[in-house]
C-alpha cells in the first residue's frame, strides 16, 4: 500500500522537478539571464498568479459552498508560527544573530505556492484538484501577508528599521481581496465569458510559468563556502520535523482527506525561494538563504513523496 502511493507522489513530484529543469537549464545555458528570471518571477507574481486567484475565485468559489473560508488563512499563520517555535528551538545551535534570523526564515517560510500548485494538478483527478485550489488560494491569503511583512521584516532587520504597513498589499492578496468581495456582492455574474476567457487563459500559464521560476531561482543561486552543519539541522527542522507533526495532528484531529492534505503539503515544502528574491532586493548579505534553497529543494525530492505517501496511506487507512 505504501509503496503504490509512493510510486504515484514520486511520479507527481518528479513531473514537477523535470518542468523544473526547464527553468533551471534556461539560467545556466544563459537562454534566459537573471534579469530575464527576475521579470519571469514578477510576471508571474504581480500577473498571472493574481489573475488564476481572481478568476478561480469567481469560477468556483461561494461563501455557501466554503461556510470555513476564514479558516484557511488562520491555517497559514499557524503554519508559519509552527515553523517559528522548530526554528526557534533549532537555532540554538546556529551561531550569529543574522545566521539565526536566516535560519529562522528558512523554517517559517516555505514554498507555499508554486510547488503546491504543480503537485496537486500531478497528483489529484479534476474534480479533487479545483477544491484544492480554492483551498490553497485562501491558504495564500494568510500566507503572503506573512510572507512579505514578517518575512521581510526579520531578513532585513536592523534595530533602526521600521515596520512597513504597506508590504501587507501584494498583487495575490489585492486579487484575493478582490475576488472575495465581488463573490460576495454577487457580482461575478456580471462578468461575461467574453472577460473569463481571457482571464483563464492568462492565469493558466501560471503553473508552466511557475515551475520554471523554481527552477531557475535554484539555478541562479551562488554558493559560497557551505555550512553543512546547519544545513543539516535546516533539512531535519523544515522536511522531517515539520511534516511529522502534521501527519500527527492529521491523525489525532482525523481531520477530512482534502483538508488535511493542505497542512501535510504546505509543511512539507522547502524554504520558499522568494527569500532570495527579498535577500537581493534589500541588498542584504546571503549567509544561509541561497543554500538552504538549494539544499532544502534537493533533499525534499525525497521527503515530498514520503511524507505525501504516508499521508495517503494513513489517509486510506481511516
């Protein structure tokens, strides 16, 4: 039983990873440049990833249909809480206050959208994968309020900075914000399939899109001299520490199969790759963000199908 839903996990994870190598192969044959990788990762961040949440979000979601909407952005914040308390107790090992607010950093926040999105497409029917959407949409939520506040705060933290209230609006939050009050209103019969289609169209690139960024950012990262020792305790925090305590509150909470496939994904991520990004962009001094990506996402092409498969058989076994 485990080794059948193994082989299928192995086989969604690894279509990702192939789609992935299309990015990568598209920065270290110079096809593409980090300038190009950086516009790509824009596109898809301030573009086409808004514009499949807002057009998701009128297609298939109601607030009759969702009653626990509200829920799936507490999730996130729970998650990434989570992800503080294990960092937290694992930096104690990691020397240096800037090492341990990376380390931190790295714990907390995973890729939470582009991987997800790709692997629930590989690895569930139609049906299964349109809730899922919707779930992870409202997960997004929560999670890059987080993300581009919390996140950017603790990379670039200096004791003279301050917080910077307008980091929480970003495209997806705005496209989520939006779609919510339209469904809401009971205005999204008002759009016609004239200005769906194209919105359909524009964000299905999305996926393509976003695998190829993962992909690249792993290929456009420079590694120094490698800290193997905290990258251990990084892999052991963030890929097998986290996850198990997900499949163990999935258990004991025997929390519905969709549902509980969110949590056991999100906290079987990498680190997210946007650390990079927020790392460069402020200008800050890479000491462990660029090798936990890259350590991080090599190491969970293991972990991803074994804790995804674990969590089907258990999910099979109830």
């Amino acid at each position: 039983m485990f080794w059948n839903a193994f082989k299928i996990t192995a086989g969604g994870v690894g279509e990702s990873f192939i789609l992935g190598l299309i990015g990568y192969f598209l920065i270290k044959r110079n096809f593409l440049g980090e300038e190009g990788l950086n516009a790509l990762s824009r596109l898809v961040i301030d573009v086409t990833l808004p514009l499949l949440i807002f057009f998701r979000l009128l297609k298939d979601f109601r607030f009759e249909s969702f009653p626990n909407w509200w829920v799936f952005p507490l999730i996130s914040l729970a998650i990434t809480l989570l992800g503080l308390l294990v960092g937290w107790l694992f930096s104690g090992f990691v020397q240096g206050s800037q090492h341990k607010l990376q380390f931190l950093s790295l714990v907390s926040f995973q890729n939470s959208g582009y991987l997800p999105l790709v692997l629930l497409a590989s690895l569930l029917t139609p049906e299964k994968a349109d809730v899922m959407f919707i779930y992870l949409f409202l997960f997004l939520l929560g999670f890059n309020l987080v993300m581009f506040s919390l996140g950017v705060y603790m990379l670039t933290f200096t004791k003279a900075k301050r917080f910077d209230w307008w980091s929480l609006l970003n495209p997806p939050v705005i496209a989520t914000l939006a779609g919510l009050v339209l469904v809401f209103l009971n205005l999204e019969r008002f759009f016609p399939s004239l200005l769906m289609h194209p919105l359909q169209t524009a964000g299905d690139c999305t996926l393509p899109l976003a695998t190829f960024v993962v992909g690249g950012n792993i290929a456009a990262i420079h590694l120094a001299k490698v800290e193997k020792k905290t990258m251990a305790l990084m892999s052991l925090a963030k890929l097998v520490v986290m996850p198990v305590l997900g499949l163990w509150l999935v258990f004991v909470l025997k929390l519905p199969e969709l549902f509980g496939l969110l949590i056991v994904l999100q906290l079987a991520m990498p680190p997210a790759t946007n650390l990079s990004v927020i790392i460069s962009h402020y200008k800050k001094e890479d000491l462990l963000v660029s090798q936990g990506i890259f350590f991080g996402h090599v190491a969970s092409l293991i972990t991803i199908p074994l804790f995804l498969s674990l969590y089907f058989m258990i999910n099979m076994l109830k």
